[in-house]
C-alpha cells in the first residue's frame, strides 16, 4: 500500500476506505487481496484489523470491464507490435547506412 493506493496486475486502486486505512496503518503495508479475474476495475482489500472486505476502484474511471487474462493479452500483443516496428526501423537505419537495397 502506497500513498496512491494499491497497484496490482499493472492498474492503480484507490478508494475512501482505502486512503482512510493508509493514514491509520500508514504506508508499505502488505495486505491480503481478492480479486474475481474477470473484471478489472474494482479489487477487495481484506482490512488488516477487523477482517472486513474494502471494495477499491482502478484509478483510472476509463479501465475497461475486461478480466486480467484479456489484460495480458492485450499488454502482450501491444509489446509484440512495438518490438515488431522497432525490428522494422532498425533494419532500414541498417539497410540505409549500409546502402543495402530494400526487402
């Protein structure tokens, strides 16, 4: 737990309750999570005292309904696609240094 939040599965949580537990506990706390991997946009934060379920929203009001599985791919294919590109642009800087004829 951080002054912001929480940060779990790449995505930023923050919430009231949650904000209200930092002042009370403070920071780098690890607490128990409960997440339903279908959904992305809220996770459960088990309060270290009383054991009782804080619900905490993403950040970010734009996290799309999506479950952590569809994340992944997407973050997998989005780093596929640049280091695809970053393959194509450094062939050409090599094929142009070395007047090497287009493929």
């Amino acid at each position: 737990m951080h002054h912001y939040g929480i940060e779990f599965g790449r995505i930023q949580y923050s919430s009231h309750a949650l904000r209200k537990l930092f002042a009370d506990i403070g920071g780098g706390q690890e607490l128990a999570i409960r997440n339903d991997p279908t959904d992305i946009c809220a996770i459960g934060v088990i309060h270290p005292a009383d054991g009782t379920l804080l619900i905490v929203s993403a950040i970010d009001e734009n996290t799309p309904p999506i479950s952590f599985h569809e994340l992944i791919l997407k973050f997998t294919n989005v780093l596929n696609v640049t280091v695809g590109l970053e393959l194509k642009i450094r062939r050409a800087l090599v094929d142009t240094l070395f007047r090497v004829p287009a493929r």
